[in-house]
C-alpha cells in the first residue's frame, strides 16, 4: 500500500481511495484487537498477582496464630518446669536437712537464672508475634478479624 493515487480526470480514481481507507481500517481494527489482548493479559496478569498477595499474607497470618500458639505451649511448659523446680527443691532440702547437711542453693539459682533467660527471650519473640499480629489485624483485607492468642509471662 503505497498512499499514492492516480489521477483521473482532475482526482484521483475513486476505487484507489477506497482501497487505500480500507487498508488503512484494516490496521487500526488490527492495533485495537491487539491493545485489547494486551490490555486483557494485564489486567489478568494483577488479579493472578493480587490472589498471590492475599494467599501469602493469609499464610503469614496463620503462621503467626500458629506461632503465638506454640509460644502459649511453651510458656505453660515453662511455668510447669518451674513448679517441679521448686517442688524439688523444697524435697531436696528436707531430705538434707534430715541428714543435717547444708543445701547448696547455688545450683538452683543458676538453673532459676537460666529458665528466667529462656522465658525473657521467649517473652520478647511473643511480643514481637503479638505485634505482628496486630499489624495483621489492622490490615486485614477481608474483614475477618484475625484471632490473636494472649500470652501469659508468669
């Protein structure tokens, strides 16, 4: 298609023009079909990434309620512990004191000091979930309130 015409009696030949206009339509239907194609495949392109979005955050989410709830296993694990602690330690010192000898009480501080440790670290991670949590909550896209797990640092 060149876009020259030839003159016919003072113009140019009719038929030529229109066969030019045709032409001309043919390529703009043809660059229009192809802008919607492309402008199909982005739009399809956010949504697929928008359903990734909120399925990795939806996971992170459960993974967090999960971990908040492994923290509450532990931390009544370790309120346990201490309890069996001290239940011995308290046997322990009446069988010495039964035999009349002195209770070293610096071993059971040591393992108190490092229980304390385990459960300060502990706290400070469960603070940290708990605050993810909350974030989470407060951008939550459905409207679901997510659930949070209260920890209990005794």
């Amino acid at each position: 298609m060149s876009g020259r015409f030839e003159l016919v009696k003072k113009g140019y030949d009719p038929n030529g023009v229109d066969n030019y206009i045709a032409g001309l339509e043919a390529q703009i239907a043809a660059y229009k079909s192809k802008d919607k194609a492309i402008t199909n495949a982005i739009i399809s392109a956010q949504q697929h990434a928008d359903t990734i979005i909120a399925n990795a955050k939806n996971q992170s989410r459960i993974i967090r309620e999960n971990t908040a709830k492994q923290l509450s296993d532990i931390f009544d694990s370790i309120n346990y512990q201490r309890k069996i602690l001290a239940d011995f330690e308290y046997e322990y010192g009446m069988v010495i004191q039964k035999y009349l000898k002195v209770v070293e009480h610096d071993d059971f501080r040591a393992v108190k000091a490092k229980v304390d440790h385990l459960e300060s670290y502990l706290a400070d991670f469960a603070d940290e979930v708990t605050e993810d949590l909350e974030i989470d909550k407060r951008t939550h896209q459905d409207g679901e309130p997510a659930p949070a797990e209260e920890f209990s640092t005794n």
